[in-house]
C-alpha cells in the first residue's frame, strides 16, 4: 500500500443511509436521495465515484496543458452512471453478467487558443487518468472486520 496515501474514514448510523467521511482535515458526507430512503444530505456513492474520476480527469489534464504550456484556460468534465443490459452475455453465469455498468465521460475543453490537434491530445490523456487505470484494470479489494 501507498504509506503516503491519507486514510479514508467513513462513520454512519445503522438507522439511515447518511454516512459522515473525512480525509485527514476534510469532511464530507454521502447519503441516498430521499426517493430511496434517505435524507439527501450529500451525493450517493456513485456520484462520489463520478466526483473521483471527474476530478482526476481534470486534474490529469491541467497538469498536462502546464507542462506542455498549451493555452487551456478551464476543464470541465461532466459525468454520469448508468447501467446498460449486456446484448450478448459471455457469462451469464454470474451474477449481474447481464449488465454493464457505464461511465460517461464528456471533457469540455476551454481555450480559444487550442489547435486541434492539441484538444485531440488533451481528450486523449483524459482517457488516461490513475482512476480511470484502476476503475479499468484488475483491482484487488481487501475487506476485513476489527
């Protein structure tokens, strides 16, 4: 494991869905809307999930443009999940084989400046951000009770 990687700690009640988290010195929160139970006090998992691969993506592009000294001037990178049933299942066998779990992605690039080639190059290395490379490799996933 990563030692310089801050520790994520999320603390809810068994009555309800709104989960309190902090990393190091920030404090967040995570709930469900209310049409499914909960008090829509903060985004749900997934759209954290989104935040996290939203903000990587961004983050991977700035610090490209920086280093490359392209004329960006903002990112926004709009997000949304949804699952799609799997046409042909190679493994049905499995539970949820049936359905994919879909990322839309949509990076906005602003910088009049920007050639082409350069959006072209900047919308590629989106595609390329650490979270996107774990989300999509083989991931190792640890859970144990103290």
């Amino acid at each position: 494991m990563d030692q310089s990687a801050r520790e994520v700690v999320v603390e809810g009640s068994a009555a309800g869905f709104t989960q309190q988290i902090t990393v190091g010195p920030h404090a967040l929160v995570a709930d469900e809307p209310t049409a499914v139970g909960g008090a829509d006090a903060g985004p749900n998992p997934y759209e954290l999930l989104l935040a996290a691969l939203g903000s990587c993506t961004s983050m991977t592009v700035a610090l490209i443009a920086r280093r490359r000294g392209w004329p960006l001037e903002r990112i926004v990178v709009r997000l949304k999940h949804g699952r799609v049933h799997a046409a042909d299942c190679a493994d049905c066998e499995k539970p949820n084989a049936g359905c994919i779990d879909h990322l839309e992605v949509v990076v906005e690039l602003v910088g009049d400046a920007l050639t082409a080639e350069q959006r072209a190059s900047l919308v590629e290395i989106a595609g390329k951000c650490p979270v996107k490379r774990t989300l999509g490799g083989p991931i190792a996933i640890d859970v144990r009770g103290v």
